[in-house]
C-alpha cells in the first residue's frame, strides 16, 4: 500500500445505490473502494471479545502464577486501536496501487457504526449515498422475491408490509444517524443522491471525487461515468428489468410500479419531513 494514503468509508440505507457508488469510485485511478469489509461488526467487535478472554487469563496468571509480577501487561485500548487499524489499512490497501491516493471500503451498515470508525480514524470521510425510501423499499422487495420470498411483493400480504416496514425503518435509522454524525462533524460527510448520479453522473462524480480531492478532469469523469452505467454494469438499458439480477433496474421513481397506495402513504407519512430534508418529494 503506497505512503501517506487517505481513508473513507461508504455507507448508506440498505438497497440505496452503495454497490454502484462503489464502482463509480473504485473506477477513478487515484481511488480504491473495496466493498462489505464490516470491519467493525466482524473484525473489530469480535477482537474486542477475545482481547477480554485474554486479558482475563492474563490476570488470573499474574496472581497465580507471578505473584503479581507478570511478564506481559494486559492489553489497553492503545494497543487493541493500534491493532484493529493496522488490520483494515492492511485490507482496504491491498489492491491499491502507486495512483491511489485513497482507499474506503463499502458497508452499508457503517451507519450505525460511525463512532467507532471516527475514533480509529478521525480524518477519515464518510461518502454516504441516499435515495427514495419509496425506491428503496421496491428494491427491498425485490430483493426477498430473488431470496425465495415472491409472497414479499404481493401487496396487501403481510410478509410485503413487514418488508415496507424494516425498509422505512433502515433508511430513518441511516439517514437520522449521518446527519447526527455530519453536524458533529463539519466537513467530514458528502451526500451522494441516487437520483442525481442517475440524470447527471457527470457532475455528481465531479463532486464526490472533488470532495477527495482528486481529479476531476472531463475525460476522465466521462470515462468513469460510461464503465459505471447501468448498461455497461449489467448488459441491459435502464428500465429494463431482470428480476432474478441484483441490478434489476436501474431507474429512480420505479415506486410508482412497485407500491400499492398503502405503503407509500406509510412511507411518507413516516418518512415526510427527512424526505424533504433530502430531496425527495413527499
């Protein structure tokens, strides 16, 4: 992993457009965005938990074995910080090249872990993608038709209400906590909207890779935004539908086909006021 490299983290509501922001970043020479690290769910927490048995039999040792004179100190957070950090630049850096100048990985629920990957890195950016809950909540759907779950899109059947239900409940959850964590944290948060990066990938890439603060040259931008298409990525021309592919669409505002009346009065009567804040029309 090349010297002196910076780190980001993308996160954002489940079925919101993380795995293309994804790939919009990791096709920009100077960036690597790895995906599904969850380092803290899988590596970090679960480090902490045996760095506790071992401290445990540490001290057990020292009073038995040592009289209270032991070799080794148990393990402080220093230590622990030091360890788990060294872990995740290791990963995240590992198909980085001499170009790279960044490296981030995609986990959607890095959401509700900003806390701790502050504390372990505090310059880093959080790139945080939101989209229409309504959306969201289609492509919820569709995503538990594709797991074996078809009665999930049958309005009107419960297990299709419990999905609008953990989907609005993902995206408050998401958006509510980034916004928490971008005011405490002037500077350190970019948004990137599905829909925009879908009528004008162009500019909204100019942005996001301008917040890095990489290079946004026009060729380069239109490169980026040609290989990162939903045509390119999946063979099919937006709208077109694959309900059996994870890129089943690739359109905004296909909660008009996907919802019945009752979930998406549910949703903005739930959602209203932070779809507004973020610009979605309630």
């Amino acid at each position: 992993m090349p010297s002196g490299v910076n780190v980001f983290f993308v996160c954002g509501a489940p079925k919101s457009g993380t795995t293309w922001l994804q790939s919009v970043l990791d096709a920009h020479p100077e960036v690597c965005c790895s995906g599904e690290g969850h380092f803290v769910q899988r590596f970090s927490l679960p480090a902490a938990q045996m760095i506790n048995t071992y401290n445990g039999q540490l001290g057990v040792e020292a009073e038995k074995v040592y009289e209270g004179r032991p070799s080794y100190q148990p393990v402080d957070q220093d230590e622990f910080d030091d360890m788990v950090r060294a872990f995740i630049l290791r990963r995240m850096g590992a198909r980085a090249s001499a170009e790279t100048r960044w490296i981030g990985d995609k986990t959607p629920a890095y959401v509700r872990q900003l806390g701790r990957l502050h504390h372990l890195f505090p310059q880093a950016r959080i790139l945080h993608m939101v989209r229409d809950p309504r959306d969201v909540a289609v492509s919820r759907l569709g995503f538990e038709a594709r797991a074996g779950r078809a009665r999930a899109l049958a309005p009107g059947e419960e297990d299709h209400r419990k999905v609008v239900e953990a989907a609005i409940g993902w995206w408050k959850d998401a958006i509510t906590r980034v916004d928490a964590f971008s005011k405490a944290h002037p500077g350190l948060v970019h948004e990137v909207n599905y829909r925009d990066l879908h009528a004008d990938p162009i500019a909204t890439s100019a942005g996001l890779f301008g917040f890095l603060g990489v290079s946004t040259e026009q060729v380069q931008l239109e490169r980026i935004a040609a290989a990162t298409s939903f045509e390119a990525m999946s063979g099919r021309r937006p709208g077109v539908e694959d309900a059996s592919s994870f890129l089943r669409k690739g359109v905004p505002g296909d909660w008009r086909n996907g919802l019945d009346a009752d979930s998406v009065e549910l949703i903005q009567a739930e959602c209203g006021d932070l779809m507004r804040e973020h610009r979605f029309a309630a």
